[in-house]
C-alpha cells in the first residue's frame, strides 16, 4: 500500500490523491505554503490525514523559520493552515495540539525545540495509524457476516496515516475471518469512492463494486446490506456528524431500511466545544469540480451550481460511533463524553 | 427548442442525446434497425419520447417492408424493437397500438396500410406533446410559490414528443406566474440531469442550478425545497413508480423531510397488469457507463460495477401521480383505475 504521507529529508511527501487511481505521482511540500496548497486543492483529503499534514505543516514551517521571532511566525503558518478548509476539525486540533507542544518547550534551544515539533508531527502519523487499528477491532465486530458493507466516499489510508477509519473496520472485518464484499458510492463531485476507495480495496484483495450514489438507496432497500460504515469529518457533542456530502442521504436510507448506520472516527474527530451539528461550518466549494470531470465538460457553460462538500447526518441515524476507545451509542452526548474522559 | 424526434422524407430524425449539450448533432435513422439501435444506445431516451421512437420504429419498417409478408415482417420489426429496453412501458405501449392499428387496417391496400401506419406514429408524437401540456395544466397549481422545485433525471422536451411531464410541470407553473427555480441532479452515470435538464431549462430561461445526487437529501433538508418532481418509466396498479436510479432515494429523502413528491406522467406510462412495482424488470446497463465519464476513466481498470438503470419508488413516498387527464391520489389502485376508464 502506498504511502499516504510521510516526513522526509525532501519536505513533507504525499501521493496525490487528486491523481489517482490512473496517475500514481508524489507531490513533495518543501514549505508550509505548499502543505496548505495541498489541504486547499485536496491533494491530501480525509479528515484525519489532513491533521497529519497540518502538523507537519506547522513542523516544517517552524523548522523554516528565523529563530529570532517564532511566536509571530508560528501564528502566521497556524493561521494560512487553519485557513484552508472550514470543516474537518482534525485540522484544528492537529494545529492546537502543535501550538500547545510549542508553548511547552518555548523555553528549548531553537533546534531543540524545533526537532521536538518535528518528532511531535511524526508522532501524529504513527498514533493515528494506531488509532485506526483499534477503531477496526472495536468495529469488526458489529459488520455482519456474509453481507454487503455500504460505505460513502474514502475513509480508507489515504484519508488517513494509513488503514483507514471506515475502512479500517472492513479490512479488521475481513482480518478478522468475515466474508463480506463492499459497496463503494463513486461520492461525486471528486470520486473519491471510484478513484479511491475501489483503487484502495482491491489493492487488498477485497471484493469491492461501485455504484453510483443515487444508487445506494435502491440496494439498501434490496436487503443484502449489512450495514453502513462511514468516516467523519467532525462531529459534535450531541452526536450529529459532519461527512462528505451524502453521507445524510445514505444514513436516511439506511435507517428507512433497518439498516445499520456506522460512523468510524478517531475522537480527535469530536468537537464537544458544538452542542449540536448545525453550528457546523460546511464548506462550499467550487462549481468546476461540479460541471466538469477530469477536465471535460458535463453540463452547458455558465451552468450555475450548489456545492457544498460535506452534509450533517443528526445524531437519531446514527446506529453507533466506533473510536479507537470503544463503541458510543445514544444519548451520545454522554457516551462521547465518557470516552473522552477514559485516561 | 430543438426537436427531439421528427419523421423527415430521409428518415426518423432525432438529436443525438448522447452528445448534449457539448455537440447539437442528428441522428437519422434510415430504417427500423437504426431506431432500434437509437433506443438502445440511448441517442433518444425518457419513456415518451422511446414511445414515439418505437412507433415510427414500426411505421418506417411497414414502409420499408416486402408488401407480399407484412405479418411476419411487423413481428420481426416489433420484437426487435420491443428488445431494445425492459423498463420504459411506453416502448411496448406505442408497439401494441402501431399493431393494433395495423390488424384494424390490414384489409387496406398496401400503400394505404402504409400511409395510416405513418400516421399514426406522428399522431402519437403529437398527441405527446398536447398530453404534456395537459400534465402541466393539471400539475401547476401543486407546485409551491417562491420555492425551489427539486427534480431528478430528465423529464422535459427532451424525453418526450416536447414540453416534458416533470419540466412541462415546471413550466407551465412558470407560465402561470410562480417565481420558482429547479434544482437539478445530475443523474448518474448518464448525467442527463447536467445535460439534458440544465440545457433545456436555461433555453427557455428558467432558473436551475446543478447540483450532484448525494447533495439532493442535503437540500430536501434544508427546507428550501417546495417540492419534487419527476416522471416515470412505468407505474404499477397500485402506484408503485419505476423511474431514473436514484428517483427512490430522493422520495425517501422528501417524505422524511415532509415535502411533497410528485410524479408527472401520461396514462400510457401504467401498467395495470402489474399489480406491484416488485414486477416492474429493471435494466442493468453496461460497467462502462459508470467506469467512465466522456470515455474518461474514473476509476481503476477492471472495477467490477453494479449499474441498474431504474429503481421502484413504493407507493407510499409518492404524494401524487399527475396525468393528462388530472392528479391521482392514494389510493392509487382505485384513483389510477378511475383515470383510465375517464372517456
């Protein structure tokens, strides 16, 4: 499997995934400046990759900058990387959780200091793999066997630091001795279930087919889904979950149909400073990627168009939120609060 | 507005609705066979519209035929024909009444046969198009003032004779005097939504904006949407609606949100012989369709694809089905019937 992100003596390495699956080419950040170009045009995408590359954005721009004024220059490269997209939170807590690392080791020599935000970025990376290889084995448990597994646009290891969150408890499913196959929604405008998600699993040797996303509510009405697993790209303390656009769709499908509704996140994902998803900013984003696919046209010029890249699913279609800490059900305002007091 | 199919002295004309909106082309179909192969490929499509394709289908293979072997020549033609596409009931509707006019006229010398067959199908495109304008009279006054009116696939000019059931609707609340603007999805894999819905609307100047599928639940959501509206490919006795994949999803999505679904189609679009759209056969159409976007791969190669063309909307998400001959209601078993048997 390829690498999603990765520190190295060049800059910060990622494959872009705004290339894939016909071109597999690397897009190395040898700035800060570049780390935010790569969040803004989804070179790298995922909530929990994002906030990977958002600490070793704020690393490399530190390990860039003039010793003598770093407290400015650190709120300058924090604020161009929180700028760039509006929705994920794991950007922001990537970048506060850097913020506090920087504070705390103020006092450090420059190079020390700068190699412990290094180190602390690097960091990130391996304990979010970690993470997702606990909310697989927390989740495997809950996909039924012998049936399809449902699942909206990439919540694999490239929306991460590697195995993935949603499909992560597919692959600890299928490690774990199910028979199961995958339905993956193309998720237009970007395809990132078609390029994605389908590139990634049958790298795997999982049996993976895609479909449309207008199509998912028809097989979920069919009866052979087992259940729905999704990422997330924020979710607030009442348990409304903010995910690519669609998701709200599938989870009114799902619940219409008896279906299970899975939302596999790390708890770095949960917001609890928001009481409900409503009071979550939604990014809109440009109409090309609407009117046009890979560069050809789709709809006649000047074809006005909505965009918004992300929906809120309330917390009433969520059946289960599977963290690396366990499984939270409702009244989730309580049992998310109590999985982030667990020490 | 373009002309969607014309008999013409060189043959069956129709825009080639494969290549809208980028490329405005003809395709003319020289005998049965071309029409055949146009319904299959989809250069015409919408249940109405391969209605009138398939009677001219039938009326230029009687023109072209051996006068001395017509029976067996009007089988052939119509089964070939009538294989084209499973779901659209019109296709087999437009073949039954060509047929039936041709036993009602068989005692005619060959040339007048002939000449009552050609006819006949440009009587059935004409009264299309009056029947759309009657489906808009019937459909104005339900669709809501100062709201946005959510439809899926295309059900306009395009997949009819002319004026469209779903966007004849639209326009004829246009007419009356409601401020209104179309949503439109785009419709996946074929798109015709991007190009077909969005085209035709901003030709006659009606406000529409693209959106793609999985963001039609976000907007149902939101409460901007007045109602839906879409047409149908055949509608059991019991009101069961076979249309466009994705049409179920969208009347889930309106029903959980309390806006009204409508379905705008002419009495040739049921079927009483069905008594449940379990019935209904649905197409599953070819891998490449969703593979690939304008011959553009959006996938990796070789991804095994599932790709029904059409879903069954249960009766119960439909708020009304609008005819030419006034608005049926639940329950559909009686208020259908009730219609149909209107002299």
């Amino acid at each position: 499997m390829i690498e999603t992100i990765q520190w190295t003596g060049e800059g910060v390495v990622m494959i872009d995934q705004t290339l894939l699956p016909n071109q597999q080419e690397f897009f190395t950040c040898r700035d800060y400046k570049d780390v935010a170009h790569a969040i803004r045009t989804m070179v790298i995408r995922g909530a929990p990759a994002i906030g990977v590359a958002a600490a070793m954005g704020v690393a490399i721009g530190i390990a860039q900058a003039d010793p003598e004024n770093l407290d400015a220059q650190l709120a300058v490269i924090s604020a161009e990387l929180a700028g760039t997209r509006p929705t994920a939170v794991n950007l922001f807590w990537a970048i506060d959780r850097m913020n506090r690392v920087y504070r705390e080791h103020r006092h450090l020599a420059y190079e020390a200091l700068r190699d412990r935000l290094i180190a602390e970025a690097q960091l990130v990376r391996v304990e979010d793999i970690a993470i997702n290889t606990a909310i697989g084995r927390h989740g495997a448990p809950l996909v039924p066997d012998h049936k399809t597994v449902l699942t909206h646009c990439n919540a694999g290891a490239l929306a991460t630091a590697g195995y993935g969150t949603a499909l992560g408890v597919i692959r600890a499913a299928v490690e774990s001795g199910k028979t199961i196959d995958v339905f993956a929604d193309e998720t237009r405008p970007f395809l990132q279930g078609a390029r994605l998600t389908v590139w990634e699993l049958q790298q795997d040797g999982i049996d993976v087919k895609l479909i449309t996303d207008n199509m998912a509510g028809h097989f979920l009405h069919s009866g052979q889904i087992g259940c729905v697993v999704v990422g997330a790209d924020r979710i607030a303390a009442n348990g409304d979950v903010a995910n690519k656009i669609g998701t709200y769709s599938v989870a009114v499908l799902a619940k219409e149909n008896n279906v299970p509704f899975y939302v596999a996140a790390p708890l770095s994902t949960l917001d609890l400073t928001l009481s409900t998803g409503d009071q979550i900013p939604i990014e809109e984003r440009a109409a090309i990627e609407v009117t046009h696919v890979f560069g050809v046209p789709v709809a006649p010029h000047d074809t006005e168009v909505r965009n918004p890249a992300f929906d809120v699913t309330p917390n009433r279609y969520v059946t289960a939120i599977i963290t690396e800490r366990g499984v939270a059900r409702a009244p989730y305002i309580e049992s998310l609060r109590a999985l982030m007091e667990i020490k």
